[in-house]
C-alpha cells in the first residue's frame, strides 16, 4: 500500500512505512496511530491500493470553497451536472 499524497502539503508519493508518513518535500512526519491498524488490515487486503489521507486542513479548504460556491449561486449548477453525469455509473442491474 503506498500513500497519495502528504497529508500536510499535499505533494506527491511521500514515504509511508505503515505507521507513520514522511514527506521529503516538507518535512513533515505525520505518525498515523489511529488510523494504522485500519491500513495494515486493508494492505492485506489490496496490497497495491493507493491512499489518500485527508488533513484537517484540507477539510477546511474544501468547507470554504463549497461556501464560496454556495455563495456565488454556483453549487447547484455543478451538482446538477456531475449528478447527471454519473447517473450512469455502469451498474446495470435493474
């Protein structure tokens, strides 16, 4: 299993021994003691699965843009069409 990216600045491919990710670009170590149990086991599982950890700063980011959206009158607009776009997600059972 191997992480997406940094949780804290985002950037690509950091280190990830099963406990803790290192990013090299920001030299950030993000220990993951809740989270690693739920990792190995999944590891085990899809040992090739890629992921992608979500800080709370990124959170906050997405809050304030779907604000500003919401604001701007936009967000219908954009969930109107990705609704219609994935309503046909290849799932053909009836």
């Amino acid at each position: 299993m191997r992480i997406a990216s940094c949780p804290h600045c985002g950037k690509q491919e950091p280190a990830f021994d099963g406990k803790t990710v290192k990013c090299p670009w920001c030299r950030n170590v993000t220990p993951l003691p809740a989270a690693s149990a739920f990792l190995e086991k999944a590891s085990a599982l899809w040992p090739n699965a890629e992921v992608t950890l979500r800080s709370g700063r990124a959170a906050r980011a997405i809050k304030a843009h779907d604000e500003y959206l919401k604001k701007r009158g936009w967000y219908d607009i954009i969930t109107a069409t990705l609704d219609g776009n994935w309503a046909d997600d290849g799932d053909t059972e009836v």
